[in-house]
C-alpha cells in the first residue's frame, strides 16, 4: 500500500526508502496501533449501521408502524452516535500517546545526533536556520507517520464497507456516486504538486529569516551601537511579509481546489437525489433507500478526501523525511574508531609529529608541526592571526583530525582513544567564556554536575570569584542571564576557571583568557591561572604578551609555522620575531 501510494506521489526510491524507514519509529507501539484499529474498524461499522437504520425509519413512516418501534429507532441512532464519539475518543487518546512517543523518541536521536556531530558541521549551519528546520521537519514527520499508520487502514476499511452496502442497496444509484467519488481526489492529487512545491519554499524562506533573526538577537550589541534596529526590524518584517505573500497565495490555492471538491461531492448529492426521485416516482426504490443513501455518500466521500490527505501529506513529508534524515545520516569522519579505547587518567605527555591541517584543499592552516611537550610543561603560543594558533589546540581536543601526521598523548595517538573521555581530561578557558542561563552553582558544576557545595566553593575561592558571588542576591543561587548578561566579563571569566578548576583536568588550554579584561580584573583572573596551571600540561594562547612570560617554553607561530621556540628571555635575547612582537605591543612602555 505505501509502495503504491508513493509511487502514485512521483516519489524516487530514496524517498520510498525514507517513507519506509519512517515507520520503523512506530514498530515499537504496534501493539498499540492494532487496538487503534480494531477501535476504527468498530467505528467504521457504526458507522456503516446508522444510514441502514434511517432507511429503515424512512421508510416506516406513513405504514401503520407504531410510535414506540420509530422512537426504538431513533433510540437506536442516538445509541451509535454516542458509542462512535466514545471510541473516537478513545483512539483519538491511543493515538496522541502514539505521536508523543514518536514526537519524543525523535527529539531524542536528532538532538543527540547533533551533539554528536564534529564541529564541521556545525560552522556550515547556521543556528537560526537549524532549529527551524528541525522544528519544522520533527512536526511534519510526525504528522507523516501518523498518516500513514491511522488513516490509510481505517480510510480503506470505511470505504469498502460502504461501497458494499450501498450496492446491496440499488446497483444504480451505486453507479452513479461511485463515478463522481474520485474526482474529489483527483483534483486533490492536481493540487499536492504546487502545494509541495510550496512547502519546500516556505521552509527555506523561513530557515533564512529565523537564521538572520538569531543573528540579530545574538549581536543585539553591536545592532545597538550602530542604531540598526529600525534597519533589521524593517529587513525581518519585509521578509515575513514575503513568506506570508506565499501563505496567502497558497490559501487562495487551497480554497479553490477546496471549492471544487465540495462543488463535485455536491453535484454527487443532486444528481443521486433527482435520480433516486426518478426512480421513487417509479416505484423502484423508496425514500429511505434514498436517505441511507445520502448518509452513505459521506461514507465514501470522507475516506476517498482522506486518502487524498494522506496521499498530499506523504509528498509534505517527504520533505520533513529528508531533513530529519539529512540530520541523522549526516557524515561524522570523527567518530570514534570501532575499539577507541577510553582514557581514564592523563599524564600530559603531548607529541605532534609533522602535523599539518587545512580546512580545505586550497589553504593549509598548519604546516609539518613538530612539538613535544612533557607533562606539567606550560607551552604559550603566540603570533599573528591566522597563523593557527587555536587550530592546534581545537586539534589536540579532536574537533578535526590532521590532514597528515599524529597528534599522541601519553603515546597514543588521538584516533585511538575515545572522543569523549579525552575531553573530560581536558580543561578549557576561552576568551569569550560561556555560562549559561542558570544559578552560578550549576554552572561552576557544569563539568561536574555531582560535585557538593563544598568543592564548588573551594573552585570559586581559587578562581577569585568567592568575593563577588558573596555580594550577588541569592549567593550562588544567582541566575546570570543568558550568556550571562546580568554579570561582567572578568565575572564570567571567573566562574568559566572556577569550573575548569572543579572538573580537575591533566590538560589546560587557556586561549585568550585575559585578552578582554580590564587591568584589574586581569591581575585577579591571572592570579586564578596561575593555580590552574600549577602541576597541569598546559597550552595558553595569547596576543597580550605579558601573560605568557612566565610560560616554559613560548612557541612563535607564523604562516602556519614555528619558526621561534624557547623561553621569554632567550627569546628576547635572540631578537628575532617575537622580540619585535614585545616591542611593538609596548612601545612607548619599554626603555629606549
């Protein structure tokens, strides 16, 4: 049945494919499904009976029949109304608790999927553009599969009920109505084209918009400072406009094609009412053969419409297939190799042997790094931008593997060891520190969610951020905002080394820790890493030359080479490229 129909919707086989593949997330609860349908298969019958039971009224009345055996009847009308709506209620409940499963298992393998996801892929799609998507597909594939799995069965049984009984009752009249019920469809199959056509559209019209949107929101700052909020409220508004001048067009669409398949089942209704007149005149039939008649039209009717439906909403879903499974099938070239092994503890032994990366084949980033560091060793890398600096240490996390040559920790190369359990030995402070929208607890916590107030605490008084949590409302109970709005920047920078603290890592990074601060609070957050680094492997990367003085070893990056390496006084002394950097960052501070 799924094969026919998606073949009927000029679906290719991959589309096949995913229509099928889409199923497999109601196989769980097809125990579930089989009560639904037994509970239609009840209502179809009910349904079948009451057009039966009005012949038999109609046709009653004006006999010598009693009051009592009419009013039986009507009774018994009554009686099959009220058990359909209780079954529809019924399956109506059964089917909800279907698409919630559906709903939520689905959330559960896209969003995880995305987590899971190298960083590739998250720098090619825009966050805006990605949460409309997937909002948009997740609801369509549901909206598919529940199709698919409550209307067709039930459309089908309903109509072959009524086809039979109405042919039992007068084969011409049968005729008739069977010749005007498909057009209905075939005016619906007409209109599933452009409808699509549309669908796909406005998804892409409203993935670019909510995407810009995101970016708005997310720079509110600088869109501020310019005075460009007219300008983007304009920009977002004249686009939604566009998308709505596509809705209202389609509605007009949909109202005709609507217009005309009511028009046809209402030319259906005359033609079958002046026929039956016809033949009532000429004794062939009688009034109620023509009333269960009129019921039964609907009967036929609605299941042809709703395979219609079902047939407009499979070429609907296909789209929201494709997204869904575009997130799922998305290519990781960084998963972990079949037996990665785990890494349970970290001495901070580091190599890159000729590690060279590009992001593409026409620019190498890197170029042949040769590097060892020895563990508690504190290596600072410094150099222009572009040089790649953060390259290296988004490397040694495995966010991308190098193009050729090894990075190894403790002599095993990085491909060998599990993705995950490397990160958990490693520690990171970014210059633009992410906290959530939470209490300054959870998210000191972050790296870890078990640790007691007691550890929370003691991060906090080491990374120097006890003193200003202390005079906060609520202490560490204080929601910062999103990003953390309602705190400073040395503030975030503070709690971001006090959860590097608690999380307890063999291996630091520190990329521009300092770099946005004030005099101050950099004495406070330098005097911070300064315990963060004691006794750890770390890498510190920085263009504020004075935080990297007391560093072992600085490593000077340039073209994606290092063309300097030793300690600050040597280096100094050597007067080469780094010497220049001093100079120039302090010139007018440093003696002539």
């Amino acid at each position: 049945m799924l094969r026919f129909i998606a073949a009927r919707a000029g679906m290719d086989a991959e589309k096949i494919l995913h229509a099928k593949r889409a199923l497999t997330f109601i196989k769980p609860h097809r125990r579930i499904i089989a009560v639904i349908m037994g509970v239609m298969l009840l209502v179809a019958a009910l349904g079948a009976l009451e057009p039966l039971i009005y012949k038999v009224v109609f046709d009653k009345l004006g006999t010598n029949t009693g009051l009592q055996e009419l009013f039986l009847a009507v009774g018994a009308i009554m009686a099959a109304a009220v058990a359909k709506e209780a079954l529809n209620g019924f399956s109506n409940w059964l089917s909800w608790k279907v698409r919630l499963s559906v709903n939520y298992r689905l959330l559960d393998e896209t969003t995880g999927r995305l987590h899971a996801l190298p960083l590739s892929y998250h720098r090619e799609e825009t966050v805006g553009g990605l949460m409309t998507r997937l909002n948009h597909g997740i609801n369509g594939f549901v909206a598919g599969i529940s199709d698919l799995a409550f209307n067709i069965l039930p459309g089908c049984i309903y109509l072959a009920i009524s086809v039979a009984v109405m042919f039992r009752l007068d084969w011409r009249l049968s005729l008739l109505v069977v010749f005007f019920a498909p057009l209905p469809a075939m005016i619906g199959v007409v209109a599933s084209h452009e409808q699509t056509a549309r669908e796909s559209s406005l998804l892409y019209r409203w993935g670019i918009i909510f995407s810009r949107f995101n970016e708005v929101l997310s720079g509110i700052v600088t869109v501020k400072s310019f005075a460009m909020e007219e300008a983007e409220r304009k920009r977002f508004m004249g686009e939604v406009a566009e998308a709505h001048g596509i809705v209202r067009k389609g509605v007009v669409t949909d109202t005709k094609i609507g217009a005309a398949q009511s028009l046809v089942v209402m030319l259906a209704k005359t033609a079958s009412i002046g026929f039956a007149i016809y033949l009532i005149h000429q004794g062939q039939t009688t009034v109620g053969t023509l009333m269960a008649f009129l019921g039964y039209q609907g009967g036929l009717f609605g299941p042809v419409n709703s395979l219609t439906g079902v047939y407009q909403t499979l070429r609907k879903a296909t789209i929201s297939f494709d997204i869904v499974f575009s997130i799922l099938d998305a290519e990781d070239r960084l998963q972990d190799a079949p037996h990665a092994q785990p890494v349970d503890k970290v001495q901070g032994d580091v190599v890159f042997d000729k590690v060279s990366f590009g992001y593409n084949d026409e620019r190498q980033i890197l170029k042949e790094i040769d590097l060892h560091v020895s563990p508690g060793e504190t290596i600072a890398i410094v150099g222009p931008s572009g040089s790649g600096k953060t390259t290296m240490v988004s490397l040694l996390q495995r966010f991308y593997d190098p193009t050729s040559g090894c990075i190894a920790v403790d002599g095993t190369d990085l491909r060998a060891l599990q993705q995950r359990s490397l990160r958990q030995q490693i520690g990171v402070v970014l210059q633009d520190a992410l906290v959530f929208n939470d209490t300054i607890r959870n998210n000191i916590a972050y790296g870890r969610p078990d640790a007691s107030d007691a550890e929370i605490a003691a991060a906090a008084r080491a990374a120097n951020a006890d003193k200003f949590i202390g005079n906060l409302p609520g202490g560490y109970d204080f929601v910062v905002g999103e990003r953390g709005c309602r705190i400073s920047v040395g503030e975030r920078q503070r709690i971001s080394i006090a959860r590097a603290l608690l999380k307890d890592p063999s291996l630091l990074i520190l990329d521009e820790a300092t770099s946005a601060l004030d005099a101050e609070s950099e004495v406070l957050v330098q005097d911070a890493l300064d315990r963060l680094i004691k006794g750890r492997t770390s890498f510190i990367i920085a263009h504020r030359l004075s935080t990297v003085v007391g560093a072992h070893r600085i490593l000077v990056l340039k073209d994606g080479k290092i063309i300097e390496a030793d300690n600050h006084e040597n280096l100094m002394e050597q007067d080469g490229y780094y010497a220049s950097l001093v100079k120039h960052q302090y010139r007018g501070l440093l003696p002539a």
